[in-house]
C-alpha cells in the first residue's frame, strides 16, 4: 500500500533516488513512515546556543522523524498562553516538520503554582515539568484533575529530589568502583508509584517519561493491568547500554543514567512484552564546552534524534531482540496514537542494509554528545518527505 502511494503521489522523487547511482528500482530502499518522538528538547527560546528550532528540527528529520514534542524547559518557560505563543512563533518561521510544544504543569517549572493549562490546551499537545519532579503530591493532583477536564495528557519526569544525594550516575558498581556518588533507582520509580495511584484516583491520560529501572517496569505493567489509564517511554541508550558500559566521559551522562544490566534487561522485557509503549530520545543538546567536564561535572543529556533508528534497528532488530514492525510500533505508531498526532503521508527512504560509522561531525544538531559515537550501525536515510516537500535529502 505504502509502495502504490510512493508510486502515485512522488513518481519524481522515487525517480531521484533511483536516477542518482543507490538503485534502479523502488525495492532497493525501505520506506518507512514518518516516525514521532513525543520528548525532545530544541532549546529555543532561552539557549539557542545549544540548540535552535531549526537546527533540531533539520536534525530529526535527518532521523526519519517527521513529527517530534518539545519539553518546556525554556526561557521564558511556557507556562502562560504569551510565553507559549514565543515558542509558536519560531516553530511557525523555522521548524522543517512537525514541532508540537509542551505546556509546563507549574509556573516557572517551579512545583508551585499550576501554570495556565487551560489557555494553553489548545495549542499544547501535554503538559510536563521536564527537567524536575512534580515534589507535591497535592500539587500533582490538582495538575491531574485540571488535565483530565481538559482532555490533556500529563507526561512526568519523575524524580523525588531527597533521594537524589548530589548524584550524577546510577547507584551501581561503576559508582561505587570509582568513586562516584550514585542516583538511586528509588528516587524514579517511588514518584512513578505515587503519581499512578494519583491517575487511578483523577482518571488523568498519565505518561511516563524516560523510564530506567526494573521497578518503574513493574509498577507500569500493573498499573496498567489495574485498568489505569497509563503509557510509558524509554530511550534507545537505556535499552542498549548499562553502566557496565560507562567511561569517564560527559557524553556519557544523561538523566535518568545508565542503569545496571537488571534494569536494562527488565526494560528489554517491558518492551517485547507491550509494558513499554515508546521509543522516546530525550534528545537533549549541549554546547562541547558544558559536556567535557567528565562525569561529575558535565551537564546532564545527549542527542539522539540521528542515531535511534540506526543503532534500535543494528541492535535490536538485526539481533532478533524485536522484529522491524515492533519497533516501528514503537516509534511511529503508539505515540502518534497517545498524543494525538496523524501520520499523515511522511516518509523516509532507508538503505537498511548500508552500515557506517557514527561520527557526531556529521550530526546536522548543534549537539554532538552522544555515547553511541564511534559504533558500526546499519541503516542510512537518504531522504525524509513531509507533506510533499523534500525535509531532508542526503548529501
């Protein structure tokens, strides 16, 4: 069906592709549709030194993604309908595909004082206060039952902050060997505990953010067996690496860390059996300067917008982990359904058997702290349409 509306609606593009030395026929490229990553951070406005709508964007749809949701921590943070419309504003004069900005839960971010949801609701596709834990349960539900008259999804980054103890990596062996202090695994999945039994209580559209550990797995799957109205996230770098892999290196470091094997393990698990609904990258830039402080003292996240298809199709696909239509459920489909957002006819055209190497030189993002540097993956995207207009073309 794909193929046919290739054929139909892009003869001249089809025929680019073929006409330029990579193949003489449609079957010699995959084409895979547009796929959605509902947690991603283009800094702007506020630090357009890391990352600008345009840079981001241009980036994501180097990975194939022709849709992607904006975390609000921003300056000014969108937390009122003019400081959302600043956002707006720069995705309507540079975003290449579609940028879908987030609603903060708080004034400020700050845990506070609700932010106003309702003005928002209309052009925020959720609400979160990525980058901080919701500390107040009460707060949480007020959060929750205002979302729930809105028809809204809160998405949580959960974190309580006493349980953090100054940490900067997984409380694990790697810590505990080199003299780190750790970020327990507790501080995530005890906010995960209570916010479900706050959804089950409100009957809020409740998402989870980059989830990391075996307990917030678990916690998930039962809650959903409860009948709570929950879905959850993970990144590609938990699912693939651990902190058995760590070095003394900022790109490295994100939040939530690399995790032990238990947990990535656990979260392998939560994906082949459904627990885990998505694929999000929490792709997160820094200027080089911020993250070559090694571990301790480099900022928190690296990018990931031009990898996860690459290095999800490399090591779980190929590996026999999942098949392609499960990780294409991953990434293109159930966030599309969760947070409301159409396929409509976006695509990329994959030579899923060309291998390279990542070089973060490449990256069309301003980031290029990635922990995936370095790694022989295979798949190469040699161009992304949206709409009928060429987003992205290789070379």
């Amino acid at each position: 069906m794909l193929k046919s509306m290739l054929k139909e609606k892009y003869p001249e593009l089809l025929a680019e592709l073929g006409g330029r030395g990579f193949c003489g026929d449609i079957d010699g490229f995959t084409f895979l549709p547009g796929f959605c990553d509902v947690h991603v951070h283009f800094r702007e406005p506020g630090f357009s030194y890391k990352e600008t709508v345009k840079t981001g964007s241009e980036a994501a749809a180097h990975g194939g993604y022709t849709d992607v949701c904006t975390m609000p921590n921003l300056s000014p943070v969108p937390d009122s309908v003019e400081n959302l419309k600043a956002q707006l504003d720069i995705i309507s004069r540079d975003a290449v595909i579609g940028v879908h900005p987030y609603g903060a839960i708080t004034v400020s971010e700050k845990g506070e004082t609700l932010s106003d949801m309702a003005g928002m609701a209309e052009n925020a596709v959720a609400f979160s206060d990525d980058g901080r834990g919701v500390q107040s349960g009460e707060m949480m539900e007020m959060a929750m039952t205002e979302a729930k008259r809105l028809g809204k999804i809160i998405a949580a980054h959960c974190e309580v902050n006493s349980l953090l103890n100054g940490g900067y990596i997984h409380d694990g062996e790697y810590a505990r060997s080199h003299g780190h202090r750790g970020i327990s695994s507790e501080s995530e999945w005890k906010q995960i505990e209570r916010d479900v039994a706050i959804a089950k209580k409100t009957g809020c559209a409740y998402h989870v953010c980059h989830i990391s550990t075996a307990e917030s797995v678990e916690i998930i799957r039962q809650a959903k067996a409860d009948g709570v109205d929950v879905t959850c996230e993970t990144g590609p770098h938990y699912l693939v690496l651990d902190d058995g892999d760590l070095i003394e290196d900022g790109r490295f470091k994100m939040n939530p860390p690399l995790r032990s094997k238990r947990d990535r393990e656990a979260l392998l698990a939560g994906v082949i059996d459904g627990t885990v609904d998505m694929i999000a990258t929490d792709h997160a830039p820094h200027s080089a300067e911020e993250k070559s402080r090694g571990l301790e003292k480099s900022a928190f996240g690296i990018v990931g917008l031009e990898t996860a298809f690459p290095v999800l199709y490399t090591r779980l696909v190929r590996e026999r982990i999942i098949t392609l239509e499960r990780l294409l459920e991953m990434m293109v489909y159930c966030p599309r359904r969760r947070f409301g957002l159409p396929l409509g006819d976006g695509f990329s055209a994959w030579r899923l058997d060309e291998k390279y190497t990542v070089k973060p030189s490449e990256f069309l993002s301003m980031g290029r702290a990635t922990p995936f540097e370095g790694w022989e993956v295979y798949g190469v995207n040699y161009m992304t349409v949206m709409g009928g207009r060429v987003v992205y073309r290789r070379g």
